[in-house]
C-alpha cells in the first residue's frame, strides 16, 4: 500500500493575506524551515522585523488538526510550554485552503534542544509536569507509532505477502513486550514523539511542539522515548545523559516501584515504535530509496543493553 502526500505550495500573496487576518504586519520574505517528516513549515519575516512560522498541515485532515491545535491549547493553558495557533480575525485558531489546514505560530527563538545536562535536566522537568496536567477529550488513548500500528502494518503484510525479516521480528518482540509492561503503571498525558527536532530550546526547554502522537498512557513510556531520542550517540547509549534526564524527571515527579522495573521493557518498547514507524512510512507506504534503511539504527540498538 502506497500513500501519496499533498503538496502545498505557498504564494506571497496567500502568506500576506493570512498575516493581514490575523492583524499583522505585511510580509518582507519566506524561507522554508528544515524539520518534520510530513507538514510544510515556512517562516515569514514581516515588514517590522519580527517573525512567525506558518504551517501547512499537508498530511493531516482538517479534523486532526483541530484536535492536535485543541492539544497545544491544553498545554499552553496548564502552563506546559508550548506554541499556539495566533488567532485570526474571526476567532479562530485555524483556517482552511485547498482541503488543507493553515495556522499561524508565534516564531519561538533557539534551535532543536541540545543534549547537555541542564538541557536534559529542563527536558525531564517539563515532562514530569505534562505528564500531571489533567487529562482532555483530545487526546486518545491509543498510541499512533505503537501496537496498533504494529497491526496495521501485519495487515498490509498479509494483503501483500510480503513479510520480510523486520516484520517478524516485530511481531515476536511485540507480543513479547505486550506482557512486560503493567497495565498498572501511572498514567497521564505523554508526548509521544521526544525528539530533538519537536523541542526548542537553548539550555532549557523553551517549547514542547508537534502534539500529533501526544497520547493518554504510561508516563515512564515518555521518559524512555526521550532517552531514544536524546540519550544516545549513534550506537551508544550514554549514562550522563540518563542520568540528567532521570534526575530532572524525579526533581518533579519521582518514578515508582513498578515504573523502575519496567524502564528496560519501555525503553524497548519505545525503541521498536521508532524503527516501526519508519518501517511503516519509508518502506511500506511512502518509499524512500534514500531513507529506506533509517529504521534499522533502532533495530541496531535493540542489541545493546544498558543498565537503567
């Protein structure tokens, strides 16, 4: 099964009309911003100097992003940092073109989160306090990158014939995995998706962005994805990094008993959604000959123990 993305393309005009919507001023320039797998992102410069980012929701329905959009706003108002929509003269956060979704986002100053120690110190403070904010409708239960894409993916394997060595290998730790970790576990909002590439900041979190796989589960399922995305280098996981991350995380929320023995099983778990998702998208529903291998630096890692 192959997916085709919309493309969005951008004119002045369109970007300026939307900036007079929301009473701001005219446009002086556009520059495409690097990041993120799917959305077009453009910051525009205005006539007075000042910046915003425009974004295109090319690969999401106008549904889904009022609800990730009604995501930001939970953050934002429980005092999680974050960026939301500027609102536009008719009060909403949103407009639409083309069948596609256009917001406009405050333009928030430092580059993607470094990976020293007060940065992941930052980073596993504000993930304590997300992961204590009251819960909210917009947010499902299940996990986008988790065991139901997992089953998506054996669908399109069965329909294809075409199990390769990767999907079953997922299959076998799935199950696996599925019976290490507690349903018990402490529960709240997560973010899903703890990249570097979704975290401003310059020695400190400045923005949380891209609540697209923000999902209600097992808080220390978080911290492990931040530990995947921020805890290594290349193919070696490094302790001073767990250790910021960790100690930051407990300043606000201390783990439990269960949680600390399911760290191993959740980091795994976490681990396998990232090389699933890029299994998913490059291989099977957008293939990518220049990213097509990109899932295995997670298999790879799945090989190498480390001591949490």
């Amino acid at each position: 099964m192959v997916i085709e993305m919309r493309r969005a393309e951008v004119g002045f005009d369109e970007a300026n009309d939307l900036l007079n919507q929301a009473g701001l001023p005219n446009l002086n320039s556009m520059e495409i911003l690097q990041g993120g797998w799917d959305n077009t992102n453009i910051l525009l410069t205005l006539s007075d100097a000042s910046k915003v980012v425009l974004k295109v929701w090319n690969a999401n329905t106008v549904e889904e992003v009022q609800r990730v959009v009604a995501r930001h706003c939970h953050l934002d108002e429980n005092g999680i940092p974050t960026a939301v929509p500027i609102q536009l003269a008719n009060g909403n956060l949103i407009t639409e073109k083309g069948g596609m979704s256009w917001t406009l986002l405050p333009f928030i100053e430092g580059g993607m989160l470094d990976t020293d120690e007060n940065s992941l110190k930052s980073l596993g403070e504000n993930l304590a306090r997300l992961h204590q904010i009251p819960a909210a409708d917009c947010f499902p239960d299940d996990y986008r990158m988790g065991w139901s894409l997992f089953e998506e993916m054996y669908v399109i394997a069965d329909e294809a014939n075409t199990w390769s060595d990767f999907l079953i290998t997922l299959k076998k730790e799935s199950e696996s995995l599925q019976n290490q970790i507690p349903e018990s576990l402490p529960q709240g909002i997560l973010h899903g998706d703890v990249f570097p590439d979704n975290i401003i900041g310059d020695g400190a979190v400045a923005a949380i962005l891209d609540l697209e796989e923000a999902f209600i589960g097992p808080c220390a399922f978080d911290l492990m994805m931040a530990f995947v995305g921020f805890g290594w280098n290349e193919d070696e996981p490094l302790i001073d990094r767990w250790n910021a991350l960790l100690e930051g995380y407990e300043s606000i929320r201390p783990l439990t008993q269960d949680e600390k023995l399911a760290l191993p099983a959740l980091h795994r778990y976490a681990t396998l959604s990232i090389a699933a998702w890029r299994y998913w998208k490059h291989v099977m529903t957008q293939p990518d000959e220049a990213l097509k291998m990109r899932y295995l630096e997670m298999t790879g890692r799945l090989e190498i123990g480390f001591d949490f």
